[in-house]
C-alpha cells in the first residue's frame, strides 16, 4: 500500500504530476467551492454527509460506524471512476474537509489496489488557510492596468493580450450593474481559490488587467491585489462612442425584457428620469444601438471614477493597434525592470 501525508504547499507542489486529484467530500461541497483540477468521487453523498453530521453531534461512535458502511457502499463507484480514469500505479491525489476519515477511507482502499496516493493533510481547510493568508500578502506580478469608461474594449483586450489577469472571468460578471448576464457567479471561496492559482501562475511575470473596483458583482477582490492592479502601468483605454455602443451591444446582445427593467430599476437613483424613459422606449422598439448609447452617456460616464493616475492613453478605435502598443508597454516595462 502506498499512501503519504503531506502539507499543502509540498501537496500543491505535486500538482501537476497528479493524474487525477480526488475531492472526497460530497458533492454539494464540491460544487460550492473545490481545488483546481479536482474530480469529485465522494465517499458520503449529500444526503449521508448531513445525516451523518447531524449524529455526530450526539453520538460521535455511531456517527462514524454510519459513515464507515456508508463509505463502503461508495467506494465501488470510487474505484470504477479512478481505475478508468489511471491505470494503477499512477500518482494520485486526494483530500476531503480536514484530511479525516473519507479522504483516508478512499486513499488507504487506493493504496491497496496499487495507486500511489498523496494525501493532503488537513484537507480543504488547511488549503484555504494557505490560500488566504497568500491572497494577504504582496502580489508578486506587476501589472499593466487598462482603465476607461464603459464600452472601452478592456474586457476584450485582456483577453488579446498575454500575460493577463481576467477578472470579469474568473467572477463570470461583466463588472457593471448589467454585468451578470452572464448567469450565477462562483462563490467568494471558488474565485478566491482560482485567483490564487491565476497568480501563482503570474507570479514574477508582468502582466496585464483590468482596473476593476473592490467588488465584482457580489464577489470582493482580495485588498492586496486590489493595490497591486493600481500600483504599476496605469493605462487609460478610450474610444469613439460609436465604437462603444459597438462594443456593448456585442457584450449585452443576450439582454432580456425582465434583466434589463430589473437594472434600470436599480440605476434609477443614479439617472435622469427623462434619459430612464428614453432608454426603456428605445430598448421596447427594438433600438439596442440607442439604449446602449443613453446607457453610455447618461449613467455609466456620470459614475465613472477615473483613477487619481493615468500614465498613458491608448485609443482602441484600432483594436490591433491598441494591442500592438499595450504589447510595446509590456516590452519597456520589462527592459527598464533589467536596469
């Protein structure tokens, strides 16, 4: 049998000679928030992980008998999944919640088939803990930040330029109070674990962003790379407003009848009731171009904070221009960085 304990940051390390990562925790668990890369094989499903929980309380010896034949009536599944996945032999790894009794019950039948098995001790918790306390401290990525009114093409340039850094992505929010078209957003946990690994992989580089705000949607961006987005190249993208509507259109073209009264309903405090009744006639004929350009000109430009520095203007009018001159920014940033 082959099985190891070890910490997060020597486990994280191993990462990539993993061939499959096990989340042994239920899935309910997993959906909410997981490690990268992860497979969810549970030993307890929903069901049984809160019956069992709920007997713990009071019965801690029948919980964990519960739980054991439980995880027996589980494991065939397990093995099923892995053996299809990895031929034995493979390195695996695996965790549960605190490195307790499912991780090891999936690690130790594991082991005895032949996989060699890293298991993560302590679990997801002591995973956040490492993740929390890294997202504390300074980012070690120097940013090129892009700032700029609504409708600027960041969000596209960001994704034109490499390295970079995609918030709007990674908390799947277009950053605007129109932004959550795109459907439910991970939560806080899940975005803070994919910004530690997005880091970690930037971690030395310098790298492109997009100037958000602390909040994203109902996500928080961790307050040290909040500073870090404000810290290096500030870079203030502008556009004809033509090219604006352009761009918010293709951005919001999904845009229903009840998403978009719903946010007029929120932005009314900050926009004229003659621009409100102007945008809500035009989007009822059918008019986005129109709707998208009061929207641009008459509340998103009025709430605008520009950063207290800007550093450069690039127009992106010329989209590959302005990828073109970003990329030139990034190539004397680094120069001088040698000197």
């Amino acid at each position: 049998m082959s099985l190891i304990e070890l910490g997060v940051k020597e486990w994280l390390d191993k990462r990539g000679e993993f061939e499959v990562i096990i989340d042994a925790r239920s899935p309910k668990e997993f959906a909410y928030s997981h490690i990268l890369g992860a497979r969810n094989f549970y030993a307890l499903d929903d069901a049984q992980h809160e019956r069992i929980g709920t007997i713990y309380k009071t019965d801690r010896a029948r919980a964990k008998a519960l739980g054991a034949s439980y995880i027996c009536g589980n494991l065939q599944n397990v093995i099923n999944e892995v053996y299809g996945l990895a031929k034995v032999g493979s390195l695996i790894g695996i965790y549960c919640a605190r490195g307790g009794m499912r991780s090891q019950a999936l690690a130790t039948v594991l082991g005895m088939i032949g996989y060699r098995v890293l298991r993560l001790e302590g679990g997801y918790k002591a995973f956040r803990a490492h993740v929390l306390s890294a997202l504390a401290a300074p980012v070690q990525t120097k940013f090129i930040t892009l700032f700029g009114n609504t409708g600027c093409y960041k969000s596209k340039l960001i994704r034109a330029l490499s390295p970079a850094l995609d918030l709007e992505k990674a908390a799947n929010h277009l950053g605007s109070v129109f932004g959550a078209i795109a459907g439910a957003q991970p939560s806080q946990k899940a975005f803070e674990d994919e910004l530690f690994f997005e880091l970690e992989r930037l971690r030395g580089e310098t790298a492109f962003a997009e100037g958000e705000s602390r909040r994203i949607g109902a996500l928080t961006l961790p307050a040290s790379l909040h500073e870090a987005l404000r810290a290096g190249v500030c870079v203030e993208v502008t556009a004809s407003i033509n090219r604006r509507v352009e761009c918010t259109m293709s951005d919001y073209e999904r845009v229903d009848s009840a998403f978009f009264y719903e946010c007029m309903r929120k932005i009314s405090p900050f926009i004229s009731r003659e621009a409100s009744e102007d945008a809500v006639r035009a989007f009822e004929l059918g008019d986005t171009a129109k709707v998208a350009e009061i929207l641009l000109v008459k509340y998103y430009d009025k709430v605008y904070k520009k950063p207290a520095r800007i550093d450069v203007s690039v127009s992106s009018d010329d989209f590959e221009a302005a990828v073109t001159r970003l990329n030139e920014i990034r190539r004397a940033q680094i120069t001088s960085a040698k000197f």
